[in-house]
C-alpha cells in the first residue's frame, strides 16, 4: 500500500493535471470532494507529521500551512480561478526580522523543495541587507554548497545595489535580493528520506535567515 507522501504525490499530479486542461469554476465543483479528500486532507496529515522534525532541525516550533487553491483574479492578466499547483510551507518564526520557512510544492511538472524568503518586507530587507555586508562569506558558503549539490536559486530583484552600498560591493548579487529562496526539484517522486536529506541541506540558511 502506498505510503502518504507517494499517494499525495500521485494523487495531487493527476488531479492537478485534469485541472490545468479543465480550470473552470464548474470543473471544480464537479470534483471538489476529490479535491479535499485525495489532496486537502492527506496534504495537512504531512504537515502535521513534518512539523515534529523540521521543529527539531531548525531549533524552533514551525508552523505549517497549506496555501489555498484560489487564485486572486481582479488585478491579474490570467483569469483561471484555480492554482494548478498544492503547495505548503512550515515556518520557522523566531521572532526576527526575518520568516523563513520550509517548503514543499507539487504541481504536473515538478516535484520540489525548498527554503527561504521569498519577499523580505521593509525592516526585514534592511536586516537581510545589512547581514550581508556584515556576514557575507557566511552566506556564500551556505549558498554555494546547496548550488553545487544541485539546488537552484531564486534570481535577485534588484537591478542595482540599494544605496548605501557600493556598486561594486563583493556581494551586490545577493544585495541586489529582495528574498532568498532555494530549490530542488524533481519531475519524479520523492520518499520521506530524500525530503529529510533535502531539509537537512537547507537547514543552514533558514538558521541564517532566522537569526536576523
């Protein structure tokens, strides 16, 4: 029998797919039991059953959350009322300037995990900036060992680095963020040990980012 991860995969995969060819209002009332039965229900099962561990890797309580799947259509150039994607996320909240958190997405083409920010707000920007120029070799060496084990980054925000730093500052790419977040994506499955190894690896920037 499959285990919860595997069935959430499979599961959320092929009701996503039938979705992003049928993303209409009467299309999800037709199939919203399958919906909270097959990804809502079991999605908040594994958000409750990672909240122990990853507590225990980042050294603070997380709390979890499984993002709702309407879309805000009013001011967007896409109209489709639903994500085609399920998506949760634990964070980990010490009460900085900073929220990082844990990730975890499935949508048709991918399979992924994560960590980070992905927006730092006003006072949490001037912290990430100013830990930066402060601690800026930690940081590289956090992110270049997640890129050379194969985790992807999010692209920075800026064009220019933010005053007062100078423009040719040793670290103006990741001044030049408005967040940070780092992935691993598959487009296959994923077993409970991988998703441990991967939250390990990524454990050292949410400590980073949780401190400031």
């Amino acid at each position: 029998m499959p285990n919860l991860l595997t069935k959430l995969i499979h599961d959320a995969r092929s009701f996503l797919t039938e979705l992003e060819a049928n993303n209409s209002h009467d299309w999800w009332a037709r199939n919203s039991e399958v919906y909270e039965e097959q990804l809502r229900a079991p999605a908040l099962q594994l958000i409750e059953r990672w909240s122990g561990p990853l507590s225990r890797l980042a050294g603070t309580p997380v709390k979890g959350k499984l993002f709702r799947p309407y879309r805000d259509v009013q001011f967007s150039e896409n109209k489709t009322p639903y994500y085609t994607h399920l998506h949760m996320r634990w964070s980990a909240d010490r009460g900085g300037a900073l929220q990082p958190a844990y990730f975890f997405g499935i949508a048709p083409g991918y399979v992924t995990l994560g960590a980070g920010q992905t927006d730092f707000d006003g006072p949490g920007l001037r912290a990430w900036q100013a830990a930066v120029d402060r601690e800026g070799e930690t940081l590289r060496q956090i992110t270049d060992a997640l890129s050379a084990s194969g985790y992807r980054m999010s692209e920075p925000g800026l064009r220019e680095v933010p005053a007062p730093y100078a423009s040719d500052h040793p670290q103006e790419a990741m001044l030049r963020r408005i967040g940070l977040s780092v992935w691993r994506d598959t487009d296959s499955g994923l077993s409970a040990d991988q998703m441990r190894l991967c939250f390990e690896d990524l454990t050292p920037l949410v400590g980073f980012l949780g401190r400031l």
